[in-house]
C-alpha cells in the first residue's frame, strides 16, 4: 500500500470511528426525529452511513439500479448500526488494498477505482457532519474531536 492509500485508511478510520461514538449517544426517543422538516430522520442517515463505503464501492463496480435497490432494502436496525458501519468498512479496506476493476454507474458516470476510493471517503465526512449538526439541533453535546 502506497503512502496516499494510507493516507487515505488513515483519514477514512477516523471518520468510521468518529461515525460509530455519534451513533452509540443516540437516544431511543431521538431515531425517527426529523431535525430538518423535509429531509431524512436520524435513523435514516444513520442507516444510510452504516452501508455507504460498501455501497459506493458496489456501484464502482457495476452493480445495477436494481440489486442496489435490493442491497439498500436490508434492514439495519439501531442495535446493528455499529456493527453494519464495522462491516462496511472491511469492504472499503480489502479494495483499498487490491486494485479493482471499476464499471460505469447506472446513470452512466466512470471513475478509476482511486477516484471512486476518496468519493467514499467524502460521502462518509459529509453525512457524518449531517448526522453531527442532526444532533445539535436535537440538543446533545457532543465533546467529540472529529478530526485527527
């Protein structure tokens, strides 16, 4: 592994890790609360994050429109949330150690696998920041260092 994929396991580690201490202060009451009428609640972005790297990188090979609608249609309850994160992030990190064959999306968009490596890496930082200022708006202080 070169030095910009260590880099790269380095700062996508911390954003798994910081993502897993947000989830874990969650409270029962707060998952279906929607802090932004209109957009996702607090479960589904914590959903939506605990499968994404493994989702991104689905797409980057050439998985269809429809069995990623059947991947996203596995429930991940709140208790799994960690754990599902946890699993996604070993997928992440077997293709960052092996080169993999990318194909273009569904909507027609190509990228090398590098590029569509660090496009995981950005989706992850950003709902992790919605699911962050998600729970401000709810009212928890949160003393967690989000970057190293």
């Amino acid at each position: 592994m070169d030095e910009w994929q260590q880099a790269l396991q380095r700062h996508v580690a911390v954003g798994v890790r910081t993502t897993s201490r947000l989830m874990e202060r969650i409270r029962q009451n707060d998952w279906q609360k929607r802090p932004i009428a209109g957009k996702r609640s607090v479960y589904e972005v914590a959903a939506h994050l605990a499968v994404l790297l493994e989702a991104d990188l689905r797409i980057a090979t050439g998985a269809t429109a429809e069995e990623m609608a059947q991947f996203y249609a596995i429930p991940v309850l709140t208790g799994q949330l960690v754990d599902r994160l946890d699993q996604s992030w070993q997928y992440y990190q077997d293709r960052l150690a092996g080169d993999f064959a990318t194909e273009p999306t569904y909507w027609g968009v190509r990228d090398s696998s590098s590029g569509w490596l660090v496009e995981a890496a950005v989706h992850l930082y950003h709902h992790r920041s919605q699911l962050f200022d998600y729970l401000n708006l709810l009212g928890y202080d949160i003393e967690l260092a989000l970057f190293e």
